[in-house]
C-alpha cells in the first residue's frame, strides 16, 4: 500500500483550509461584534432618554409629571419604549403605557432621580427588545450566509485545483510513464493553464524524440540483420566459391596440362606443320593457364585492399582510350558493333581503377551478345557522371541478377552452351567498384538485353588534365 499522501487532501489542507479557517474566524469575530455593538447602541439610546427624562422630572415636585411621561413615551417609541414608570419618595406613582405581556421580550432599565433630601425618587423604564433580537438574529443569518459562502467557496476551491492542477497532473504522470514503457502516450487536447501546456509540448517531443530514435533503432537493427544476412551470404558464397575453385581449378589446369602432355609427346612424331599446330594449341592452353592465375592473384589482391587509389581529374575520352583497341579486336573476334558516345564529359578519381571496372563491363557486354551490339556511354546524372554499357543480349532474369557477380558464377545451361571464360569478370568489376568508392547497377530482362553502369564524381572545374596518359593494361583483363 502506498503510503505517501495524495496530492489534492495534501493541497487543500495546505492551502484551502488555512484561508477557510480565517475567513470563518473572522465572519465570526465580525457578527459578534456587530450583535454587541447593536446591543450596546439600544442600551445607550435607552439611557440618553432617562437622563434627559430624569433631569426633566428631578427639578419639579409640584406638577403633575404624567405629561411629561406620556410625552417622553411617544418620542421613545422609536427606541422601542413600551412604558415608563416614576417613583417618588413621597409614595407618588406615575405611569405611562401599557404592561408587555410575558411572552414578549423586554428590559426594564432603572435610574435614580437627582431630588435632594430623605429617601430617594426613580425612574422605571421597560423596552420592548424584539427588534434588538432581530436585529442580532439578522446579523448571525448574515454570519451563517458568509460561512457558507465561504465553505462553498473552499470546496469550489478543492474542484478548481483538482480540475486545474491534479488531473493535468496525473495525465502528465500517465503520459510520461507510456514513455518509459516505450508506448506511445496519447495526449489530451483540453486546454489548460499555460505551464501545463508547456509540460504537455515537452513530453509531446520527448514521445516525438522517442518515436524517432525507436524508428532510426529499428532501421538500425533492420541494417544490421540485412548486413547480417549479407555476411552469412558472402560467407556462404566464399565456401562455395572455395568449392568451385577446387573443382574449376582442377579441371582448368588438368586439362591444359594434360594437352600439354600430349602435345609435347607428339611434337617428334609429326612434320613441320603438324609441329606448328601442336605449338599453337600449347601456347594457347598456357594462356588460359596464365590468364586464370592472373585474375585469382587480382581477386586476391582487392580482397586483401592492397591496392591504393589516386583521384585524379580525367576526361571520358581518355577513360574509353585506354582499352579501345583491345575492346574494338574482341568485338571484331565475336563480331559485335561497338559504339561510343559522351567522350566529352570530365570525371574526377582513380583512371586506372575505373577503366579496368569498364574493360571488365565492356568484355562481359560483348561475350554476351555475340554478333550484337554494345554501347559504351558518360552522361550526366545529378551532380555525378554515369558510365554505361548497354547491350542487346538474352538479357537476365531477377533472380539471377544478385549471383552474377559471385565468381565462377555462368548462367549458361549446359557445357556445351558455356562461353569462354570462367566467370571471374563481374566479381572483379564488383570489387573494383568498391575500390572506387561507388557501385556497380543493373537494369536487365530476358530477352531485352542488359544495362550496367557505375558512377563517378564530376571533375572540378579548377582541375584539367595534361592531356592523355599510357598505362599498361593489366593481363588479369583477358581472364573475365
């Protein structure tokens, strides 16, 4: 059980009843002083008219004083005087009105005449003392009204602050507690005094600040399980790659050098031209040996980021020059159109990175469209430059189009449908583009050809390149 006092007894005993308990004190304090004074005022009005009775009356024994009294009678009937009586020493007795009855209430009041000689002459006087008593009576009803007013008041008083400052209260005290539960409080929107407003603002952006900070936790733990998932999938992608590589490697350098075999024990058996032929096939079965090694050392030294990158400003020109040449011969081997467009735009970062990541697009673009076309262009998109290359392929479908940049990764069906290559090519050009800070797009259907593209910063405008550079082209290119 909570032990703790409530808030609202707490606040009306502190501050409703103290004023509750002066203010009746004083009502009180008020109406009997104003009943004493109404009391003392009629005795004092009643004493005034004996004094000026008694000096009338105390100078002449002689006349008759009846007239006097009658007259004094009917000037004090304003003072409610119902009858005066007058005694003398000598055994005279006068009077004037009637005896009250007993069931009303009266005071008699007495005083002593001045007369000189023996024995002594008084004057009698009996007052009729209702309207006193109503009046007493109509102060203590005033009292009693101005007690329940202000009792009335006290407990107007105990609404007010249980209306104003206890309910606003305990909604802010159930607001802040959703918070702490991490539920969302709901506000009510009833207006209240201004410093309840702005508690009430605050804990609306404290449930605002709440609310964003659970959606950015959300996203958060959303990115890390999809940076989860995506770290078991590499993992998983590395095992398999490892299991490919065994089973691709094998068979790549056994057959080669298997050929190899045969062919050097063929060389003494055969003519000049035959000889010929055999050494053809060996050095073509050494280049593919070669071109393999090469593009595993590669794939092993981005994965290892020994590479490091040197932002230079370059143009799109000199970006497409690099490998035209060797572009425009394997176009011309698998009789595809190659075409250019954009050289004129100016891009700023790594030359040498980039055109291997376009080499790898391009060579990929034109084993995939055989007897086709291949574009290669630079536009502009947003403030970055775009590099595409856009072919009229068979095109790939959704599901395929994560696993083309996994390595040893050949979508073609059967062996005989194989193309050359070992399916090395894209997951270079992946790992080239993370080099460069940037990610490599796709937009492709079955059957309408496939577009990639990466994206570049533009150059600065108070950069300009010297002109064209050579750089040899690494032999790892032919292995894609």
């Amino acid at each position: 059980m909570d032990a703790r006092p409530h808030l609202l007894p707490r606040l009306f005993i502190d501050v409703v009843l103290p004023s509750t308990i002066a203010a009746l004190a004083l009502v009180l304090a008020l109406c009997v002083q104003q009943t004493h004074h109404l009391g003392e005022s009629s005795i004092a009005a009643v004493n005034l008219r004996m004094e000026r009775l008694a000096g009338e009356l105390g100078g002449d024994n002689s006349a008759s004083p009846q007239a006097t009294l009658d007259r004094a009678l009917r000037e004090g009937q304003a003072d409610q005087l119902v009858r005066i009586e007058l005694h003398r020493r000598d055994g005279g007795f006068w009077s004037s009105g009637s005896t009250p009855p007993r069931s009303i209430a009266g005071a008699t009041y007495r005083s002593e005449l001045p007369v000189g000689g023996a024995g002594s002459s008084w004057l009698s006087v009996q007052v009729d003392s209702r309207s006193l008593h109503r009046a007493q009576g109509m102060v203590w009803l005033l009292g009693g009204l101005c007690a329940a007013g202000i009792l009335v008041l006290a407990w107007l008083a105990r609404l007010t602050l249980r209306h104003r400052v206890v309910e606003p209260l305990v909604r802010a005290q159930e607001a802040l507690h959703e918070l702490i539960n991490a539920r969302h409080p709901a506000f009510d929107p009833t207006p209240v005094s201004a410093e309840f407003t702005d508690i009430r603002q605050g804990l609306q952006r404290l449930a605002e600040l709440q609310e964003e900070q659970r959606r950015e936790w959300s996203a958060l733990q959303h990115d890390n399980a999809v940076e989860a998932l995506d770290r078991l999938r590499q993992s998983q992608a590395a095992t398999r790659s490892k299991s490919q590589f065994i089973a691709l490697v094998s068979h790549h350098f056994r057959q080669p050098l298997q050929a190899l075999e045969l062919f050097a024990g063929s060389i003494d058996q055969g003519n000049d031209e035959e000889r010929q032929s055999l050494f053809q096939q060996m050095r073509a079965s050494i280049a593919a040996m070669t071109r393999l090694l090469d593009a595993l050392l590669e794939i092993s030294r981005l994965d290892a980021g020994v590479i490091a990158v040197k932002s230079t400003g370059f143009t799109a020109a000199e970006l497409f020059m690099r490998d035209r040449t060797s572009l425009n011969h394997e176009a011309a081997r698998h009789n595809v159109t190659l075409v250019w467009r954009g050289s004129h735009h100016q891009l700023h970062g790594d030359a040498d990175v980039a055109a291997s990541l376009l080499y790898q697009l391009a060579s990929n673009a034109i084993v995939n469209a055989p007897a086709g076309r291949v574009l290669i262009a630079a536009r502009r998109c947003g403030q970055a430059i775009r590099i595409e290359v856009r072919d009229n392929g068979p095109g790939i479908a959704v599901i395929h189009q994560q696993r083309i940049f996994e390595e040893f990764v050949q979508l073609q069906a059967t062996e005989s449908e194989r193309r050359d290559g070992y399916g090395l090519g894209l997951a270079i050009a992946e790992r080239l583009a993370r080099l460069l800070g940037t990610r490599i797009g796709l937009r492709s259907e079955p059957g309408r050809g496939s577009t990639f593209w990466f994206e570049m910063p533009r150059m600065p405008a108070m950069e300009r390149s010297t002109g064209p550079r050579k750089h040899p082209s690494p032999a790892w290119r032919q292995a894609g």
